[in-house]
C-alpha cells in the first residue's frame, strides 16, 4: 500500500508538471495548432525524447556537473535561446507568403518537428536543473542504488509525459482543424507559432543561472 501511494504521489505530480504552462507546453500546443495532429505528436515526442536525454545525465551525475558550472550553464543557454529565436524567425518569415525564401518556411515533416522538439528541450539547461531538483526527492533509502532509481524515476516521468504530451498535442489539433481551411486564419497561428519561439527564446536568454 505503501508502495502504491509513492507511485501515485510521484505519478500524480508528473502529470501536474505536464498539464502546467511551461515552455514545452507552449512549443506543442503552438505546433499542434499551426500544423496539426502529426507535426503537434511528432513534436511533442520530440520533447518527451529530448527528456530523456536529461533523464540519462541526471542518473550519470552529468546534471550535477552542469548545476556546478555557470560557464557552461550559459553556454547551453544561450546555443538554446539563438535556436528558438531563429525557429521563431522562419515561422514568421514563413507567414509573410514569401516565396522567395523556401528556407525560411517552418517544418512541414513530423520528422522535422521531432528534432526540433529534441533540440529545444536538449539545450535548455533549465530542464537539467529540473530534473536533478525533482528525482531525487523521490529517491528511497533501501530500494537499490540511487542513480538506478534516478534513470528509472526518470523513464516513468518521459513515460508519463509522453501521454499527457500526445493527448495535449491532440486536442490542440483538432481546436484548429476546422480554421485550418482559412488562409487569413492559418497565417495568424504561422505568425502566433513564431511569436511564441521568439519570447520562448528571450525567455531563456535571461533565464538565471541557477534553479
């Protein structure tokens, strides 16, 4: 019983983190509804995957060592603020129907927004710092090694998120399906997408140095 209520406990606040307005929420809903249900779950896989990139580092102590150094805090910082900006950029410039620059169009391939996806949530320091924050608080004296516990609390959460993600993805998709047919309406969220990157961008840049 015990044990069912740890799980519940740790699973409950996943899915709370999950469904909370945070960065990656407003990446995959914005995506979702620009684009639709495959480029919205593909990148929201994309960030669930980027996460679990996060999750191996926490268990590997290399977290820690990111915690440890503003130097290299920033750095990730601000490779991860220039990303978004420029993601944002192409959105934009995307909507302004120039067809003159092909490259500025945003992805149009689920594969495209999977990477993306990774990308934003690999370089942002501020989910390392997360997750050596949230884990260990529900890392338990006498069940095995605590980085073992680490990655496999650390499995669960991506687990977890995955599903919140998707279903989030999802519902966001279908809202917009039915304003996707309306060219003046499809450029406005083309446009709202790359507001979005952009403040998502400059909201990193000043993101302080420590949790």
């Amino acid at each position: 019983m015990h044990d069912l209520s740890f799980w519940l406990m740790f699973v409950g606040a996943v899915v709370a983190l999950n469904v909370s307005p945070g960065p990656d929420m407003m990446y995959i809903v914005s995506r979702s509804l620009n684009q639709g249900p495959r480029v919205g779950v593909a990148s929201a896989v994309g960030v669930c995957s980027g996460a679990l990139v996060h999750a191996l580092a926490a268990a590997l102590g290399l977290s820690a060592l990111l915690a440890a150094s503003a130097l290299a805090f920033t750095v990730l910082k601000y490779v991860g603020a220039v990303y978004l900006v420029y993601l944002g950029w192409r959105a934009l410039a995307s909507a302004s129907g120039d067809p003159a620059a092909p490259e500025a169009r945003p992805p149009a391939t689920a594969w495209q927004a999977w990477r993306e996806g990774v990308l934003i949530d690999v370089l942002n320091p501020k989910v390392a710092l997360f997750f050596i924050a949230f884990l260990p608080q529900f890392v338990r004296p006498g069940h095995g090694d605590p980085a073992w516990q680490i990655l496999g609390l650390g499995l669960l959460l991506v687990a977890v998120s995955v599903v919140v993600e998707v279903a989030i993805a999802l519902l966001a998709a279908r809202a917009a399906r039915a304003l996707a047919s309306n060219r003046r309406v499809a450029a406005w969220l083309t446009r709202s997408l790359g507001a979005v990157l952009i403040g998502l961008g400059v909201r990193l840049a000043f993101a302080e140095t420590r949790a």
